[in-house]
C-alpha cells in the first residue's frame, strides 16, 4: 500500500541543488500535516546529512560516514516523523497537538541524536 502522506519537495526542484549543509541534495520530501526531511551527499563536514524539520517546532540534523546508514535512518525518521505528527492531528481539537509535539520533538531527538 503507497503512502500518501510524503511527497516530493518542490516536485522534486530541490533534487541535485545547494542543501543547508553544502551538500546535493538527493531527497527531499514534505509531509501534508507539515514536516520536512531533506538527505544531502558530499557535505561541508560529513559524506552525508539527514536535515529534518516540523514547521515551526524543530529543526534537526544528523550527520552520517556511510551511504547505507544514511538512508535507512532517513527512511526510519521519516516515519518516526510521519507517526508523531498524525498523533498530534489527532490531538489538533484538544490543544492543537500542542502537548503531543512538545513531547514527541523531544524523544524524537533523543531517538535520533
């Protein structure tokens, strides 16, 4: 079953462009509900970067030696990404998912240091 929920940033126009950590930006995705996950290659300070953002709540970056790393962090961020944000949506009527990100951006990082 495809998940709907992740499209391509820019219909892809950001693909093989300038990313935040001077690398090529190889993928570059945004959620519907507003998250941001970007992969970069050849960085300033590492071969690879996984630069992901919940909109207005958190900006964060990983650095990675490998390729294979890399990608298979990006794929379990994404949804780790995807799950905290749904669960906040669930909450939007209550506190506009106020607490759920508060908490979530936390262990998310903490997850993913």
């Amino acid at each position: 079953m495809a998940d709907f929920s992740w499209h391509l940033f820019d219909n892809g126009g950001t693909q093989g462009t300038t990313g935040s950590e001077e690398g090529k930006i190889v993928r570059d995705e945004e959620h519907f509900l507003g998250a941001r996950i970007s992969l970069e290659r050849d960085c300033r300070v590492a071969p690879f970067a996984i630069t992901c953002g919940i909109y207005g709540w958190m900006l964060h970056t990983r650095f990675f030696s490998s390729q294979e790393d890399a990608e298979t962090q990006y794929e379990a961020m994404k949804d780790t990404l995807a799950a905290l944000l749904e669960a906040a949506d669930k909450t939007a009527e209550i506190d506009g998912g106020r607490k759920v990100l508060m908490e979530g951006v936390s262990s998310f990082v903490e997850m993913f240091p």
